[in-house]
C-alpha cells in the first residue's frame, strides 16, 4: 500500500499494475499469514469486478504468467501451499 491509500485503491492498482486488468474492489473474503524464517507476509483476499470489457491480463514483474481460468480448472493448477484450501473454504472455488 502506498501512503495514505485505501485497501481497496491497493487492490485496484496493484492488480492494474500486474495484470493490466482494471476491476472495481469488491468484499473483503479472508486473511491468511504466511511466515517463515525470513519474512511474515499477511496476505488479504478481496472479491473485485472487472470494468469494461474483460482484457487479456498480462504479466508483470511479480508474475511468471497472467490468465483467466474457469474456476472448476484453479484446483489442478500449481498452486502454492493452503491457497486452493482457502479458496475452498471461502467459497471462491
């Protein structure tokens, strides 16, 4: 987040600036913590509503690859450890 910036305009502008997707923030669905030796990350989940028209996405700088993906295909993508279970108990998935 940057100064003065609200969670929502965070959502927004980091997901314009990895992907290229603009979208409106929706509800928050959930937290998760992930901590290790070297960092502690606290990650927040939004819903979010693309504008316009639905855009091709396009990796940025934080990601190998940017798509748009039924969500009956997320489980058997390579996912990192616990998202597929939290997308399932937050009813994403």
């Amino acid at each position: 987040m940057q100064p003065g910036e609200s969670m929502a305009a965070a959502v927004e502008r980091e997901l314009f600036e990895e992907t290229g997707v603009e979208v409106t923030c929706g509800e928050f669905v959930g937290w998760v913590e992930r901590i290790s030796a070297d960092h502690h990350f606290v990650i927040m989940d939004f819903r979010a509503s693309v504008k316009g028209h639905k855009s091709t996405p396009v990796a940025s700088d934080d990601a190998d690859e940017a798509a748009w993906i039924a969500k009956t295909d997320v489980r058997a993508l390579p996912l990192v450890d616990g998202l597929a279970q939290f997308l399932i108990d937050h009813k994403v998935i």
